[in-house]
C-alpha cells in the first residue's frame, strides 16, 4: 500500500491548483485545510489519520467576523481565545453534506492513490456544486437568520446551521441582532428558558449573562 504521505501528495496536486485559482490558500496545521479571506473568511479543513483509513474533511463554513469577534469577546467555559493563533478555528456555520456527497465518499478506496484522486475530484465537484450555492447564499446573514426561523418552525435546532455547543445558540442571538430580527426579543426570552432551567448549562450562565449585556449596545447592520 502507498504511504499516506503519498496519497496525500497525490490528492493535493489536484486540490492545490483549483483551490488556488478560486482565492483559497491551503494552511498548515490541525486542522489542515484551504482557507479564503475576504470580507467573510471560507474554511474548509482536512483530517487525515496514521493508524486508519477513516479521513475525512468537514463541510465548506463561513466566518462572520461580526459574529465571532463578540464571541471571543463574551468567552465561553473552558476555552481561551486570547491563546488561539488563527482567528479563524471555528466558523459561524456550516451545513451538512449531501447524501449524494456522502453515498460517493462512502464508495471510495482511501488505502489506494486512485481513492484519493477520486476523492479530491469529488471535492471539486462539491465545490462547483452544493459548496458554491451554500457559499453563495448564506454570505448574506439574514439569510442565515431565514433559515433559523425555519428549523425553529420545524422543531429543529439551529445547530443544523449554526455551529458550536452551547454557544451556537449565542451566535443565533448575536446574527438575529445585527439583523435586527423583529423576533429577537422573542428568541432571547427562549433561550433564558434554555440558560436558566438546564443545570448541565450551569457554567454557561456567566458567559450568557455577559452576550445579553453586550447585546445591549450592538447595533444592528442589516434591516430584515
């Protein structure tokens, strides 16, 4: 079998020339990846593995820089960010693969060079496809606010959109802010249902605490 660091080799010389010419920059690291800094920074990371063939990449995310910076402001338990080199680890959101994406990927052979020349081929077809619609509309933030609005209304969280752990529902505050969301009073009276009646999210309460204050003074930069 070919060394990982061959395959890897392989993958890349396909990746780097088409990554390259859509403004993506591929950075080193862990998680490794191909990262584009615009007005809004796109991600999309790479995992490989030593002792299995189970690599895998996550799906193309957005980072708002208005969203994250209050983010990092506020803090969350357990996480320093004034200890992280890249502004740029998380993204704001991020929506899963396609079945289509993943029935494919499931069918590839990544023991072998042909598997990964196969799979980076599919990564350029998900780029040119799904990646690019969900990069073309979710650029813009009250269509992220749109799409919490309709998992809300289905019963669905907004971590099917929004990423984090506690703290996605932060960024859902923080995006149906600057949106000036007619229903944000609404979605924060919700979460207080959530913050202050789950004893799990006890050492989440200070940080909430410091979103609403904040929250308080940011004004919004869009008008839904």
């Amino acid at each position: 079998m070919v060394s990982l660091k061959g395959r890897k080799q392989a993958f890349f010389e396909i990746l780097n020339p088409y990554f390259k010419a859509k403004g993506f920059v591929y950075t080193q690291g862990i998680p490794q990846g191909f990262v584009k800094d615009s007005k809004l920074i796109y991600l999309l990371f790479f995992r490989f593995y030593t002792r299995t063939d189970l690599h895998e990449i996550s799906p193309l995310r957005i980072h708002f820089r208005e969203v994250e910076n209050i983010i990092k402001e506020v803090g969350e338990p357990n996480y320093d960010y004034s200890l992280e080199p890249r502004e740029y680890l998380f993204g704001s959101i991020s929506k899963e693969f396609s079945d289509t994406y993943n029935q494919k990927f499931s069918e590839l052979d990544l023991k072998t060079i042909n598997g990964f020349e196969q799979w980076a081929h599919l990564i350029i077809d998900y780029m040119e496809g799904e990646g690019k619609a969900f990069m073309e509309h979710y650029s813009y933030l009250p269509n992220v606010l749109k799409e919490m609005d309709r998992l809300e209304a289905e019963g669905k969280y907004w971590n099917e959109i929004i990423i984090g752990l506690a703290d996605y529902d932060f960024r859902g505050l923080i995006i149906s802010k600057l949106c000036n969301d007619l229903d944000y009073d609404k979605k924060v009276a919700s979460r207080d249902e959530v913050f202050y009646n789950i004893p799990q999210l006890s050492e989440w309460l200070p940080y909430y605490e410091n979103l609403k204050q904040k929250l308080k003074s940011v004004e919004p930069i869009y008008n839904i």
